[in-house]
C-alpha cells in the first residue's frame, strides 16, 4: 500500500525505515479505523505507537467539564505517541485521546516488541530518540506561536501543515476546533480567514482553501524561536 508523507514526517524514521525494513515489517501490525473511532484514550495503559499509513486523526484532550481542546491534526506519514515509549516508569498510559477524522489506516507497534528492537540496534535506537525530541520541539514551537504570532499567521502555519501550499484543502476540523487549537476564538479565526481572503493570501473554492501567497508578517523574524 502506498502512502502519501506529510510535510510533518521525520527524515530520521524515514531512515529507520528505509534501514531496517525488515525488522519493522515483523513487529508493525496493520489497523484499519473507521470516522469517528478513538484509537486510544486518555490514561488508557501504553503499549505501543502508531504510524498513520492513511486517513487523517486529531489527539485532543478533555477538560472536566468535558470540552475538547485538540492538540495536533496528524497526517500519513507522521507518528501518534511515540515519545511515552521511552518513560521508564510502569504502569505509563497514554497523555491524551485519539479519534480518526476519515477512515483510515494505522501501523501499530507494541511497546515491548519495539523497545528490544532498539536496544538491539544503537543506530535504530538514535534516530528514534531524535524523532521523539522533535514531537517534543514541535509543541514547544507551537506554544511559542500561540503567544506570539498573529491569528493570521497560525491559521496559515495550520494550513501549510495540511498541504495547503500545494493544493486545495478541506479543513479536517471545524473553525471552532481550529480556534481551541491556535488558542483564540471562533469570531477572531473568522475575521482572520475573511481578512486573508480579502488580501489574496487565500484561495477558496467549495469550502476548501489554498495558500497563493505568503503573508508579510515580520512576526517570525522578531521570534528566533519560531524558526527552529
């Protein structure tokens, strides 16, 4: 089955895959997901990680009260909780909720069969490190973004993570979703879609949306941290 990378895929699990092949082939085990099912829940135990081979799923969390707060809309290619692999402690369980967007399909790889994996293989074992560092780069940023950059410049940041540099995007959460996200309101995420449509940055064609030019916000220059 072929797969389409995200812009989000790590060139070091590329490399693990490309290098042994035949190691993960004999611990991956294939999942189809249906819309709407949640792959694992918060606190549920940990046993493992997942590759999305196809499909699109959010990982959210829920407050008391029950409100969702989505923390990250992830795309084939791109890896769902793999940095509690290498929590030392038992029992661990996983930090949050995960739920399909449109059907799907997952690669899963059980903890235990994975962590004997790398500690047979050091090679392995570094570049898995480094790609749990940058999951854990990649929410810092987006804190940092959160509290510095513009409305406009995190919806396009969001966009440009669903591929909408490239082509024309349907938005796999609603507007309200998107603003929990990027931490501001519905009304502020509809002004800034009216605003960057006004100024030609968007395109829109039956409810989806593409990016036709960059936005000359200076936000990013005087925030070193946002480009890392």
């Amino acid at each position: 089955m072929s797969k389409t990378l995200s812009v989000q895929t790590s060139e070091h699990w590329v490399e693990i895959q490309r290098e042994f092949q035949n190691e993960l082939s004999s611990i991956g085990i294939r999942k189809k997901i249906s819309k709407g099912e949640v792959v694992f829940g918060e606190r549920d135990p940990y046993d493992g990680f997942f590759e999305i081979l196809s499909g699109i799923f959010k990982v959210y969390s829920l407050s008391q009260e029950g409100k969702e707060a989505i923390l990250k809309v992830f795309y084939p290619g791109e890896l769902i909780a793999a940095h509690p692999i290498f929590q030392p402690q038992e029992p661990c369980y996983y930090p949050a909720f995960c739920e399909a967007l449109k059907d799907g399909e997952l690669m899963y790889y059980p903890k235990r069969e994975f962590t004997s994996f790398l500690f047979e293989n050091t090679k392995a074992l570094y570049l898995f490190s480094a790609v749990t560092i940058q999951h854990l780069n990649y929410f810092r940023k987006k804190l940092v973004e959160n509290l510095h950059l513009s409305v406009k410049d995190r919806i396009l940041n969001f966009l440009k993570e669903c591929g909408a540099s490239q082509k024309l995007i349907t938005l796999p959460i609603t507007k309200n979703q998107l603003a929990s996200l990027i931490g501001t309101t519905p009304e502020s995420v509809s002004r800034a879609f009216r605003s960057l449509l006004d100024e030609c940055i968007l395109e829109e064609k039956d409810s989806s949306y593409r990016i036709i030019k960059e936005n000359r916000s200076k936000q990013s220059h005087e925030f070193p941290a946002l480009r890392q």
